[in-house]
C-alpha cells in the first residue's frame, strides 16, 4: 500500500523568507503523480503544485517549486518569498496510475504553517 | 462556474440520526469523488463514483455508509444510525476525466454527531 509521511508537523516562518515543507512517500509503482494541497481555516482544499513521476524536471507555480527526487522517493516544496496568506495547513498527496477506472488520493496527515508579519 | 458545491457546511445530528450530505460536481464533470478528514489528519479515500455508478467504494465503512451520484441531482453521502466516531468534515471533490491532474474539492461539510 502506498503511505506519505509529512515528519514536520507544524513550521514558522517571517513574512518574505523561503520555507520548504518536506514529504516523502512510499510505492512500488513507476509512474505515479504527486500533489501539494493547501487548507486555509477556510477547510477549502486548494491545488497549490503537481508533478508528474516521469517528468525529471521539476515543478513551478510562481512562488512555489518542488524538489522532486524519484529515487529517494523524496517531495518537498519550497515556497519563497512567503505571505500572510499562506498561512494554512499543507497536504501532501501521492495519485498511483489509474487502477480499476479510479484515480485515488492518498494523503499526508499535513503540516500548519504560520506565516509571521 | 460556481464550482463543487457542498451543502450543508455545518450539519449536528444526534447519535442514532441519519446524515445525507450533498454534493454538486463542476458543470462538465461527470467524476466524482468522497472522502474523509478526521480532526488532525489528512483525508482519506471513502468512494468514486460516476452518473448511476459506483466506481470504487474500497474505502467505505462496510455498514451504515452509501453514496449515490444519480442521472439528474448531486452526488449524496448518506450516514445511517451515526455515532461519535463519525464526527468529521466530508469532502467531495469532481473531475471532467481521469488524467492524473487531481480534482477540484468543494468546501466540505462538517458533521458533528452528539
């Protein structure tokens, strides 16, 4: 069964500095696709990034990039430049290839993030 | 586009009560999925379903939990004879096809059982 693992349970930071959020994940599988979500106080879960296992290079949004290393089965983000309104918890989510018609999300149990003015 | 909408946001019923929770996909999106978020912990898979289908129900309670996704209304989650261990926000989210690029979430709804 596939498993992620968010180690860091909640992180600060000051407005305008870099941060990464660390994740990594477990799976047999070669072509997978992985996801960070955000969930402000709202409870609304907003896509924030999206990397696909067989694409080498990594991913960018703006201020938020991946490090995505296959081998070490390694995901983290790095968001840079940091404002009040990242402020939120931050799910980490691993899509195994479609299996039986179903596209599943398994998710990290998350990380707060408080970014301080 | 309005979006997945959810409805009710917040939604008490004693132990015992039924819950339905209700959920409308994207305009175009004909996939739609449930799942679960425990206080502290991230969401987990309950159901995928597409018009008149369950698709994968591997992650549904084996009692008392059904969805349905019918030709014409919204998606619903029905919990029968809740109890405390139920208590927890309900996400639905939709998709216009499998494709790997993830889905849209709705907002969710917060079911408190007393």
């Amino acid at each position: 069964a596939q498993t992620v693992t968010q180690s860091q349970p909640e992180m600060s930071v000051q407005e305008a500095e870099t941060v990464t959020l660390s994740c990594t994940y477990d799976t047999s599988e070669s072509n997978y696709y992985l996801f960070w979500y955000k969930q402000p106080p709202s409870r609304q879960m907003i896509l924030v990034i999206r990397q696909e296992a067989y694409k080498q290079q990594n991913a960018t949004e703006n201020r938020f990039s991946v490090n995505f290393q296959k081998a070490a089965k390694s995901f983290s983000l790095k968001i840079s430049d940091s404002q009040l309104g990242d402020t939120a918890m931050y799910f980490c989510a691993f899509m195994p290839p479609t299996q039986g018609g179903s596209e599943k999300l398994v998710f990290g149990k998350g990380m707060k993030l408080t970014v301080n003015p | 586009n309005a979006g997945v909408m959810q409805n009710p946001r917040h939604l008490v019923r004693r132990r015992g009560q039924e819950a339905r929770l209700r959920c409308s996909p994207m305009k175009g999106h004909s996939h739609v999925y449930w799942y679960r978020q425990l206080p502290e912990e991230g969401l987990k898979f309950m159901v995928y379903l597409q018009k008149e289908n369950i698709i994968d129900e591997s992650g549904m309670p084996k009692e008392r939990f059904s969805a349905e996704f019918p030709k014409e209304g919204p998606s619903i989650l029905r919990i029968q004879q809740v109890v405390r261990g139920d208590s927890a926000a309900y996400f639905c989210a939709s998709s216009p096809q499998l494709s790997g690029h993830g889905y849209t979430f709705g907002s969710g709804t917060r079911l408190t059982v007393v």
